[in-house]
C-alpha cells in the first residue's frame, strides 16, 4: 500500500506507533588533527597511552599517524552521546604532551605534504593491509587531501520502528528486506535533500593557502588581507572538488534503488581497472604502493555523502555483511567539524539530523534514474562552493528552485516530523531545533560558514589564530571538566587490553602478507 508522508505522520502520531519512534540509536565518529601550539602538524608518532589503533574502540587514527578518530559506542540519548565524545577527547588531551586537536575540516599550515606520516598499525597482515591501502591513497590523491576531518554520523532506527512502519504500510514482506528497502528509500532522499547539511553546517568556506600548493583548481579564490583563500559564498570546501573527491569515481553509476544493486555496483568499481592508477605500480621494489590498480582498492575508498552499513563480523568484508544480513544502520558523512563545538558536533545538530534523517524515511522517495541522481549530485556541488549565494538555483526534479524557497518547503514538512518526536519523547528538543536551524534559511549570515568568512575576511584576523584559541579554550575546558561516562581507569584499561590484541593478531598470523592479500581479494 503506497502511503504519502502526511498519512505516515498521522499514523505514527497515534499511541500504537508513537513510542517505536524513540530508540533511536546514534554513534559519532570524529576526525581531529593533532597540532603543536604554534599551529603546525605534529609529526609525533600515535601517543602509547592511548592505545594501539588497530583494536581500540574508542581512539583510533584514520589517514595519518596524526589524525585521530574518536568512535563513541552506540548510544539511545543524544546527551549521552555527546558526553561520550567529551570524555574520550578529555582523556586523549590528558595524554599528548600539549598538542592540541584542530577544531576545523580543513588542515592547518603544512609546509610538505610529503613529510605527513602514514598510520602505522602494526606488524600483522591486517595492520600491514591498513597501511599499504593509505600509501594507495597518498599515491592516488595526495596526502593532503587524508588530512581533511570530518565527522561521521552513524543512525539506526529501533526495530519497533520498522514493525510499526511496515504494519501501517500492510507490507509482508520478510522483515529484514522491508528494512532494507525502507533504508534505501531513506538514502534516496538523503541525496535529494542533503544539500541542506553543507548549507546549514558547512564550515569550511576559506582555507589555508599550503592547501592550494602543487594544485589545480578553476574555482575562482580570492585573497583575504591576512592571505587565506576563500570562496565569498561557499560552504564547505571540504565537500568540493578540493577536498574529498575522486574523479575517478566520476564514472560510476553505483545505484540507491536497491540494496543489490548498490551491492553490484560497488563490487563492479572494486573490480574495475584504471589506467591512472596502474600507473603507480602495486608492489614495487618489495614496497607496496597500493593494494591493486583498480578505481577502489576497497569499499572504503568510496567517497559518497551517506552509506548503507552493517556490521562485520570477523574476516566479513561490509558488502558481504550488507549482502548477508541487509542494512543495519546509515553513516552519514557531509558533515564538516563543527569549529563552535568542543567535541566537533554540537548536541542541537544531533537533534536537528535526527528529524532530517527521520523525515527522509517518511517522504516520498521514487525510484531515482541516473539522470536524476547526477542532478542531486549537482546541487550539493553547488552549495559547497556557491551555497549562500543569492542567485544560485537549485534543480529540485526538472523545476529550479532557491536555496531559500526549496528549503522552506523541506522545513514546513520537517516541522511535522520534530513535532512527532517530541511528543514520542516528551520534550520540546525537536522542534527547537528546528526552528533554530530555519533561521538560517532566512538570514545566511547566521550560518557558521558566514560567520568564519566574517572574521577572517571584514575583520581581518588570522584563520590559524581563530582555530589555535578555540583548540586552547576547548583543551582547558574539557581537562577541566569531570568525566560523564566512562572514567580513567576505563581508558588506560583499554589502552593496555588493546596492545595486547595487536600482539594476538600478530601472532596468529599464519601466511605472508602477499599471500593474505591474494586470499583477501580472491574470496
């Protein structure tokens, strides 16, 4: 039964289906560039006290040895959610000598992208893979695009609420394929609408000008008097063309219509040759300088706005686990680190997705063509680097519309849904929070891309200064404040149990790392 987004409104506002509305599960992953005090990378190695990166739940590193990744565990309480973060930076600030974490998307001052050091994860054949996937990323796209943060918004929906949404849909189908293709429904819309997120929270509109250095760009900068870069309308150079993309890429049609067709199209890039990249060699002079030439070495160097997960089980590649169990929970990722937050995401964007995520799920979501979804692609690299501009027009289906007027027809409807979910939880929350990020909609110097373009263009300061006093004033408040969640004693207990895990996996190795390699791409 084909049911619009006002008739799944007025059913889940009815008891039967009001309380499967919360339960909503929430993990954050956020990115965060260790610095020295004078505003230059840290070429340190990942501190020993905070653990070994490979098996550390909570503290990891991404691209570089110096950029960290802090992972919150699964969460029902956006609060708890955030005190989860503060805790984990509180302990790793305790822990790194003075350095300080970057509170931007965009890197600091670095004077050689060359001398940034790659993730070392240990001896083991995982470890080993781990690192040669990133020499594959530094070959293909510089080191200095690893460098960018970012942060990861994971989001799950309680089984209640697909039991409810799938009895007042009257769909039999298996429970698992219901939720699956309600997730993908879910995605569609995400694409659709996603050019919000940059709009509303991009916070990447100027950079540092080593950025630009050995690089080729048609995006029309200008020169503040302090000497960065910017963009006079952009949102989050991050999102551009600059920051993470892949032309490569360009060319494939992965689809979001279903769920094996997604799967067969990332298999297909995995599997695809490219001439560019063959160019690097694989293994050369016993070195490998990436995993193998195809357009993705693995899934994960797929660069999308929002993927489908599941989670993997030991040795389970995640399309294995997409394909064997059906989507779990969506990791969105268009988010920029939040320069205004000590944790990099504050909780009034936590309640603010939470209605935007929700809302994509009860829309409308036709099936996409590839034209269509090329002409979504299209609007959010628009408002990355145009966003505030006032005669930029989107294309919403074939009619063009403004920033201003498409999103007051996409909040009218979100007011709705922030509606339901303070009633499903008993707060005002939502709807605060959507009325807080409308205001934005209305006047775009309110948004945090505005803002820094404020600063560092009409007044003059110092881009590197700004980001150096929020680092600082962020270090002292959290050393200063009291642990919520987790304690101490609960870090350095997992710290020590996961050096003791990378030892294991060292030492159950039991094949040479080519020879795990050819077993890892031949299953």
């Amino acid at each position: 039964m084909k049911l619009s987004f006002d008739d799944y409104v007025m059913a889940f506002s009815q008891d039967e289906h009001l309380s499967s509305l919360t339960g909503i599960g929430r993990g954050i992953e956020r990115e965060g560039l260790r610095v020295l005090p004078e505003g230059r990378l840290s070429l340190a190695p990942h501190h020993k006290s905070l653990g070994a990166a490979l098996t550390h739940p909570n503290i990891t590193t991404d691209y570089s040895e110096t950029l960290l990744e802090f992972i919150t565990p699964v969460s029902f309480d956006p609060e708890t959610t955030i005190a989860q973060l503060q805790d984990i930076q509180k302990y790793t600030l305790s822990k790194i000598d003075g350095e300080l974490l970057w509170p931007m998307s965009m890197p600091c001052f670095v004077d050689n992208d060359d001398a940034i050091p790659l993730a070392n994860y240990g001896s083991s054949n995982v470890g080993q893979m781990k690192t040669a996937y990133r020499q594959g990323l530094k070959n293909r796209y510089g080191s200095m695009m690893q460098v960018i943060s970012g942060i990861h918004f994971n989001f799950s929906f309680s089984q209640n609420f697909w039991q409810s949404m799938q009895k007042i849909s009257e769909n039999k189908a298996p429970i698992n394929d219901f939720i699956s293709e309600k997730y993908f429904s879910l995605l569609r819309n995400y694409k659709r609408y996603c050019w919000l997120i940059p709009y509303l929270y991009g916070s990447s509109p100027t950079i540092c000008g080593s950025f630009l250095k050995n690089k080729t760009t048609t995006l029309p900068f200008k020169k503040s008097a302090s000497g960065y870069m910017y963009l006079e309308y952009a949102t989050s150079l991050r999102m551009s063309d600059l920051g993470y993309t892949n032309s490569e890429q360009a060319s494939l049609k992965i689809c979001y219509n279903d769920l094996s067709g997604y799967l067969d199209g990332v298999q297909n890039a995995i599997n695809l040759p490219s001439e560019k990249f063959a160019a690097f060699g694989v293994k050369v002079n016993g070195k490998y300088q990436q995993l193998n030439s195809n357009i993705l070495q693995i899934e994960n160097e797929l660069y999308a706005p929002i993927r489908p997960k599941q989670v993997a089980k030991s040795g389970e590649k995640p399309s294995e686990a997409l394909r064997n169990r059906g989507v779990e929970y969506i990791e969105v990722r268009a988010l920029d680190v939040n320069p205004f937050s000590d944790t990099g995401i504050s909780i009034e964007q936590v309640y603010f997705l939470d209605v935007f995520i929700t809302y994509c799920a009860l829309a409308d979501s036709p099936l996409f063509t590839y034209q269509q979804q090329e002409s979504c692609d299209a609007n959010m690299d628009e408002v990355v680097v145009r966003g505030r501009d006032p005669l930029l027009l989107l294309n919403d289906n074939g009619c063009d519309k403004s920033v201003k007027a498409w999103g007051s027809e996409i909040f009218q409807q979100m007011e709705k849904v922030a509606i339901l979910l303070d009633s499903a939880y008993g707060s005002d929350k939502y709807s605060q929070a959507v009325a807080n990020e409308q205001q934005k909609l209305l006047d775009p110097n309110l948004t945090p891309s505005a803002q820094l373009l404020d600063c560092v263009v009409n007044q003059n300061q110092s881009l590197t200064g700004i980001a150096l006093q929020k680092a600082q004033d962020y270090r002292q408040q959290l050393l200063a404040a009291d642990y919520q969640v987790f304690n101490e004693q609960y870090f350095i207990d997992a710290a020590t149990k996961s050096h003791q895990g990378q030892k294991d996996i060292e030492n159950a190795d039991k094949v040479d790392f080519d020879t795990f390699l050819a077993d890892y791409f031949g299953k």
